[in-house]
C-alpha cells in the first residue's frame, strides 16, 4: 500500500518578495513531491489588496497556495481559519516563516495531530537578539 505524501503548508509573510519568502520558493522547489505535498500560503492584514508576492510566484510555479486573511496583528478568527484549512486538507506539518504565523500557527495547531516547526529569518546570537 503506498503511502501519501507528508502534507506540508509553508506560512510566510504577505509583506514582499525577500529572504525568507524567496527561502520558501527554494524550499517547496527542491522537496521531493513523491515524499511531500508543498501548499504555499500567507496571512495577509489587508483583504482588499492583491495577492501577494509569495502567492502569485507559488502559484506560478505550480503550488497550491492559501490566503488566509487577518486583519490586525493578532486575529482569533486568522487562528479558526487556518485550523479549519489544516484540517480540511490533512496538513501534517505546519511550518511557519514570521512571528505572526508563528503565533497563530501555534494556537491553530494546538490538540490537533498537525506538527509545527518554525524558521526564525534572520534572527541569531550575532544580530544582538540573544
């Protein structure tokens, strides 16, 4: 019986088309689609705007992608919303690229099956955040 792949949704920010965001593309690129299923999603402040760097480049490359949008820095109805996409797409591993997806990917996954791994971007010792 062969197994699906690991279901993996890559939460970044909606802010450009930097580091971290470019990371992701990297990311979700070089992963073996045999082994993991890469979505592709941000939590964006502003419904009104257009979609975001990270998801149009995502969605040009063939990744299924997620807006969740949450106005505000931190929005209960963003951690429903995402919980509600986790579970309806059987997402195993949730992993986050920004504090604010950190903190509602944290709240989103709790008694949940979901793992949460996140990747702090340009914090280290070094940077004085230490």
């Amino acid at each position: 019986m062969k197994q699906r792949p690991i279901r993996v949704l890559q939460l970044g920010s909606p802010a450009g088309l930097y580091g971290a965001e470019r990371w992701i593309l990297a990311l979700v690129r070089h992963l073996d689609p045999a082994k993991v299923e890469s979505v592709v999603g941000v939590i964006k402040d502003d419904p009104g705007k257009a979609d975001p760097p990270l998801i149009r480049e995502a969605a040009a490359l063939g990744f299924q992608t997620v807006t969740i949008n949450a106005p505000g820095r931190i929005n209960l109805s963003a951690v429903r919303r995402l919980r509600q996409y986790i579970f309806a797409n059987k997402i195993d591993i949730l992993h986050t690229h920004w504090y604010k997806t950190d903190m509602i990917g944290f709240l989103a996954v709790m008694g949940t099956r979901c793992k949460i791994i996140s990747t702090p971007h340009g914090w280290s010792k070094e940077a004085g955040f230490a």
